[in-house]
C-alpha cells in the first residue's frame, strides 16, 4: 500500500496516541479483537503489559506503519511526522467472519448510530448486534459468555 497526505479525507484517529519523531500510532482498544498481528509483525514495538504498549521508535517508521496497516480492525492508526498518512485500498473488500465481524478494507465512510460520518481505511464492523461499540466489532462476539472462566 502507498502513502498519501493526511488532510484528505479526513481520517480521525481515536484512542490513545504514541508519539516518536518519525511516526505517531495511535491505539483504540475498543476496536481490539487480539488478533495479535502487531504483536507478531513488530515484537519490540507492540508488547501487551508493557508502559507504554507502544513504542514507535524501536523500529523504524515505514515498518511500523506497515504493521499497523496489516491490524484488520482499524484499532492502529498512524501518521508519519511529514504528514502522511495510509492511502486507501482499491478495490474496497470484505471478508465475513465466522462469529458475525466484517472486515472491510476501502475508502469508507461509516455511519455511526448518532448519524456522524467516520472516515476509514480499515475496520472490523459488527454484525452480530452485540457490540456497545458500535458499528465497530468490539470483540463481545469472541468473549467467552459470563460465568465461564479458564480453567
Ligand atoms: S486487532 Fe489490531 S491492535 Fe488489536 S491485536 Fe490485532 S493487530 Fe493488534
Ligand atoms: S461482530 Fe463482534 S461484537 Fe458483533
């Protein structure tokens, strides 16, 4: 995928943000699904219990977008210091889960339940009705339902 200014559209990335001086990510983790691939593309980066989780500038800035470009749900985002950001994927393409999630990838413009439009490159939409999240995925799908716990 190539690069393109950030000013168009309007991406509004949400959650916390981690800055370096080559790239800012930032991570949602309502939008998480732990499908771990930022923790397996970029190990030193990306570390779950960590403080900071993130930590941009143990890599360099085009392999960390790289990997934030492979998270499926749009929980990373990120934007290099001269100001681009991630260009969109053509064709827009979907890929339904097994446990009711879509994950799309395009130039998306979502609707959310309030009627305000959100600017997107990737996301995991849910499509099972349990989210509190929505029209995001919020990983309530994968949870094991309460009262069960790991043995
Ligand atoms: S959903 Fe994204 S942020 Fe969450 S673990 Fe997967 S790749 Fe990482
Ligand atoms: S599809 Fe995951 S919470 Fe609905």
């Amino acid at each position: 995928m190539t690069e393109e200014p950030a000013t168009t559209p309007a991406l509004v990335p949400t959650g916390c943000d981690y800055p370096s001086p080559d790239i800012t990510v930032w991570y949602d983790a309502r939008r998480c699904r732990h499908a771990a691939e930022c923790v397996r593309g970029a190990p030193d980066v990306f570390q779950v219990g960590r403080k900071p989780r993130i930590l941009p500038e143990l890599a360099d800035a085009s392999v960390v977008a790289e990997v934030v470009r492979r998270c499926p749900t749009g929980a990373l985002h990120y934007r290099r210091a001269d100001g681009t950001g991630e260009a969109a994927q053509t064709p827009t393409t979907l890929e339904f889960r097994s446990d009711g999630a879509i994950w799309i990838r395009g130039d998306l413009r979502l609707e959310s339940p309030d009627g305000s439009i959100i600017a997107e490159r990737r996301a995991a939409l849910c499509g099972c009705g349990q989210s509190a999240n929505g029209p995001f995925c919020d990983a309530a799908c994968i949870r094991p339902p309460a009262g069960i716990t790991d043995a």
